[in-house]
C-alpha cells in the first residue's frame, strides 16, 4: 500500500467519524403523519411560530439545504454556520407540519 492511499484512507476515517453532514440533513426530515394528532387551529401557529423563527436564524431569506457533492455527503462534515444548523430542523418541522395541514384541510 502506497504512502499515498493510507493518506485517502486516513483522512476518509477522520471525516466519517465527525458527524457526516447527509446524516444531519436526514435526520431533520420527520413525518407529517406525527402531526395528524394535533389541532388544525394549534398546528397552523405552532407553524407559523417555527417558520418566524426560521426567518430570525437566516435573516429573512430562508432554510436552504446546502448543495452537496453527490456521494460525498456520508464524507463531508457538516460545514454550516450554528444558526443555519438551528434552522434545519425547524424547517423540517416546518414542512412536516404544512404536509399535515395540506393532506387535512385544514383552514388558515
């Protein structure tokens, strides 16, 4: 084995183990179906509360998951700033609850 692929291979171990960013991004998508329980009236502002405090964390422009490369997401540690950080999983509460409302009618 080469100098030059124990390298690749360190630095592969190294990344995997630092919390991989495609393992957080998934782990911010839940099911709407967690949300069927809830009141129509409550869920509509308990979404509307996430989705202010989504707007506060980016400064008005929104939760975009971030591009990354196909098939290095397992690799690649999660490189985003600590308030986009907060914002992906409230964005994922977000849609969550917005699929919930949609699918029941709700009115709001």
């Amino acid at each position: 084995m080469t100098i030059r692929r124990l390298q690749v291979i360190i630095l592969t171990v190294v990344l995997a183990g630092c919390g991989n960013i495609q393992g957080q991004l998934d782990n911010e998508k839940i099911s709407s179906l967690n949300y069927d329980t809830t009141d129509c009236a409550a869920l509509i502002a308990q979404r509307n509360q996430k989705m202010a405090e989504v707007s506060r964390l980016t400064n008005g422009a929104g939760y975009q998951d971030p591009n990354i490369i196909v098939g290095l997401g397992p690799f690649l540690p999660d490189y985003r700033t600590n308030n986009q950080k907060q914002a992906g999983p409230l964005q994922g509460q977000v849609d969550s609850m917005t699929r919930s409302i949609d699918r029941r009618k709700c009115a709001g």
